[in-house]
C-alpha cells in the first residue's frame, strides 16, 4: 500500500550537515503525523523530530536547535536538516509515517528502512 523510502545518509565531519529524506509512496490519501526516530548502536531507539499535519514540530532536547524536520506534501516527502552535527549523532535514522491510505478512513503507521548516518570527530 504505501512505502517510506530514506535517503541522505553517509559520512559527515563534526560541525558538518546533512539533510535526509523520507518519500512516501503508494496510495496515500494524506500524511497525518511524520516523524523521525534514530537508534545508536546498543542504544535504545529514541524520537528526535516529529512535525503534525497543521505543522507543529516538536524536537529531542538533544537536537534542538541543531536539526529541523519539514514536509512537502505535494512531494510525500519529509526532510530531516542536521547541522552541526556531532559524533553522538551517529545512529540509524528511521521515518516513521502516520498516513491515511487512499479508499480507507484509518490511520496507519509505516516504517521507513533506515539510513545510517555517520559523523567523524
């Protein structure tokens, strides 16, 4: 029905930035909540950005003022800016969708694949 594909992982220095992408495909009737989990090797999963469909954004302690999440709706995409980034960023970043597939009334969650984002001290 639908998919979240990732993209914009890879390598990065500390102080550097990357941007990730989450595209949804599929019958997609309307994004409802989009949201950015990462998990650090050992570690628990944890929520860093989440942005709602009338545009309230909410981020980890951690990243405030560092990351910002958006979405382009036209596109199904949600992005995920990293600036200054730093070596305890590195983890793998997961999209998470809330999304009301065409032809039905629900709500549904999916899951992106991950991209593994890597930053160097």
């Amino acid at each position: 029905q639908v998919q979240l594909a990732e993209s914009g992982g890879g390598l990065a220095q500390s102080g550097g930035s990357l941007r990730l992408s989450c595209a949804a495909s599929g019958r997609i009737q309307g994004l409802i909540d989009m949201v950015w989990y990462r998990q650090a090797p050992g570690k628990e999963r944890e929520l860093v950005a989440t942005m709602n469909l009338s545009g309230t954004k909410n981020y980890a302690d951690s990243v405030k003022g560092r990351f910002a999440i958006s979405r382009d709706n036209p596109k199904k995409t949600a992005y995920l800016q990293m600036s200054s980034l730093k070596p305890e960023d590195t983890a793998t970043y997961y999209c998470n969708g809330r999304i009301i597939v065409s032809g039905d009334v629900r709500v549904r969650e999916f899951w992106g694949q991950g991209t593994l984002v890597t930053v160097s001290s």
